[in-house]
C-alpha cells in the first residue's frame, strides 16, 4: 500500500507511525462527519408575517402573501395552480370533525387543505394593500 505524504513537515517519528492514506483520510472523514453532525442545521426561514393561513379561523377572510421557501416543488406548483398565488383572497369555509382538513375558499372555489399546507402559506388581513386587482 502506497504512503500517504504529508503536506506539512512532520516530524521523524511521526513518519514511523505507521499511518498510511488509507488511514489517514478515514480519519479526515470522521472529522468532517463529526464537525457537521455537531453543527445544528438552519433555522427554516419564516415568513415575513406571523400569520399563516392555518391560523384562519372559520368564517374569517384573508389575502395570501407568499407560498412559504420550505413548501417542495410539486406541492408548490400544485397550490399555484389551484389560485393561491400571491393576492388570492381566501375564506376558511369549512373544517373536518378532526380539525384536518380544512375547506377554504379560493376564486369560488373550495379546496381542502391539510394544516401541513396551510401552514406553509403566509396570509395578512384584507385591505392592507397587497390584494389583486379585481377585473370588472
């Protein structure tokens, strides 16, 4: 097995220990493994209001801000689709005996949102300027 040289001086009876590169660079991986295990990841980054549409009590309408960074591609574009997009007014409209799902209206339609979801898109009451403009 071919030795490992180092890039740095060492000394002589460093030399005589016997590591090879083998040994050497699964030394190397633990370490990294071992600095990002003890590393906490990320906080997930918020949404620029505290209110998200799961917070909507029935009957309450609110205006939809932003569909959350954290929501993945697929339900993203899924929930893009149905019309929450950014100005959409929403109407909590109906909730299961177990509280998950929820039915909201959006553009007269009702979807059921599980508060996974829901959680995901940041709301702020209506008026407060961010509302689409209604085509008359």
């Amino acid at each position: 097995m071919a030795r490992f040289e180092f890039p740095f001086p060492i000394e002589a009876d460093q030399r005589r220990s016997g590591l090879d590169r083998a040994s050497f660079l699964t030394i190397l991986a633990l370490m990294f493994w071992l600095i990002k295990k003890s590393t906490p990841p990320p906080p997930p980054p918020s949404s620029p209001v505290g209110d998200t549409l799961a917070d909507l009590a029935l009957g309450e309408e609110a205006v939809v801000l932003e569909i959350s960074g954290r929501c993945p591609g697929p339900e993203r574009r899924r929930l893009l689709d149905l019309g929450l997009t950014p100005g959409a007014r929403v109407r909590a409209e109906i909730r299961s005996p177990g509280g998950d799902p929820t039915g909201y209206r959006v553009r007269g339609a009702v979807l059921a949102l599980r508060r996974k979801q829901a959680e995901r898109i940041a709301i702020e009451p209506p008026g407060t300027g961010v509302e689409e403009e209604e085509a008359s």
